[in-house]
C-alpha cells in the first residue's frame, strides 16, 4: 500500500510537466513556433493523421492537457543530428485544437520576432547586437555592460548578463567579430540549434552541417559565416562568428 501511495504521489508532482527534447513544459504554457516552414497541426499524434493546417513559424500555441503517456517522434535534420521528441495536445491564437511534433516548439521567440529587424541600432545606441537583444526580449539586463580584456587588434570586448542567467559575449575586431550565448539552464542544445540557425546562418549559402563529440557546426560555403552549439557544464552555448 505505501509503494502504490508513493507512486500516486509522484504523478501528481509530475502531472502538470513533460519534459522532452525542449525542455520542461506545462499544461497552459504558450509556446513558439521554430519549424523555418511551419509546423503540422494534425487531427492525430502521428505523422499519418490528417492534417488541419501548418502553424506558421514564429506564432503561438497553448499546451493542452493530455496525461502522461505521450507518443514519440524525431526528425533527422542532417546526418548525425536528429531532433527527438514527442507529440503534444496544442491549441493554436485562432482557436483550433490538435497536434504537434514538440521538437519544434520552444519557451523562446524567434529571432524573427525582434521589434526592429536586425539593426541593433533602431532604437539608440545602447541597443546591442542582435544576440543580446534577442536575450533582452525574454528576461531583462542583469547589471551593466562589463568590459573584457582585449589584444591589440581588438576594437570592443564585453559581456552582458540577465536576470534569468543568460549572458552574451561580445569579441569584435580586425578580421572579425564573434558572439557568444550562454543560455539559462532550461534551454537545450536543439533549441539553441534552430534559434542560432535562424539569428545567423538565414542568409548564408552552401551550408555545411556537421556533428562531432556532442558539438554541432555550421559554416557557410564562403567560410565568412559560422555558428557552433555546445553543452558545458550543463549548460549550452551559442557561439557566432563572422569573418571580414
């Protein structure tokens, strides 16, 4: 009796949570597109049921409630890398109810999402770079700006933190700039993947993909574009670089 009561407790601790391929998620929360062609709604959770409509990337959708036992899914996004996860019970802003590959949603916006396009410096000149007001949007500034040590050839090294543990940081001068995002410990290395990809890589050609040890590389044909996802200590980081 005590094992069946133990049991019965721990389900109602984890009820109202999944945890899958994109972090931990509950019953309620409204989470974004990341799917660069949007995303299936289908009547089913499976990849054969019928389809209601495509949910366009970047929009909203609610978790509904759907118990415990959830069924699988993945997608081989280039050899070596394939994104895991689950179908979930979703609602989407227009109202329709069905279901969704989960591997593709996420707690975070979309890097399309930013009020001001891509120009860091739309609103005044402390706006940042793109990745820190990408950070911005989802948990304000922690602090000021912090400088960093720099080599002769270096014209600006910084590093700004958030409230919710997020820090970016800044490394700019001759031959190229480079940018890293240190994410919260809720982010995971496929979110990161898809939101990096989207922030960086949209207007490189001729991408080249690979995955080793863990870490996955993108450069693009021209080598002036490179992104690169890690886990470290847990927690994962976006590293961005672009040659003059």
């Amino acid at each position: 009796m005590k094992t069946n009561a133990l049991f019965s407790l721990l389900v109602l601790i984890l009820l109202p949570s999944f945890a899958f391929s994109i972090g931990t998620y509950a019953v309620g929360d409204k989470l974004t597109v990341h799917a660069a062609n949007g995303l299936i709604l289908r009547e089913t959770a499976a990849p054969t049921g019928a389809k209601i409509l495509t949910v366009e990337y970047g929009a909203l959708v609610t978790v509904q409630a759907e118990g415990l036992k959830k069924t699988p899914h993945s997608v081989t996004v280039f050899p070596g890398f394939t994104i895991k996860g689950f179908w979930v019970k979703v609602k989407t802003a227009a109202g329709k109810t069905g279901f969704v590959f989960d591997g593709y949603l996420s707690k975070y916006k979309t890097p399309g999402s930013l009020p001001n396009g891509d120009d860091p410096n739309a609103d005044d000149a402390d706006a940042g770079t793109i990745q820190e007001r990408y950070l911005q949007m989802h948990s304000p500034r922690k602090g000021a700006k912090v400088n960093l040590p720099k080599g002769e050839t270096r014209y600006d090294r910084y590093k700004v933190a958030y409230t919710n543990g997020a820090e970016v940081e800044a490394d700019m001068g001759e031959g190229g700039s480079a940018y890293t995002i240190k994410f919260n410990k809720e982010m995971t290395i496929e979110e990161a993947y898809l939101i990096g990809k989207a922030m960086w890589m949209e207007d490189a050609e001729n991408i080249k993909s690979t995955i080793s040890k863990g870490v996955i590389s993108l450069l693009s044909g021209d080598e002036l574009w490179a992104m690169e996802v890690s886990v470290k200590a847990g927690i994962v980081h976006l590293l961005m670089q672009h040659a003059d």
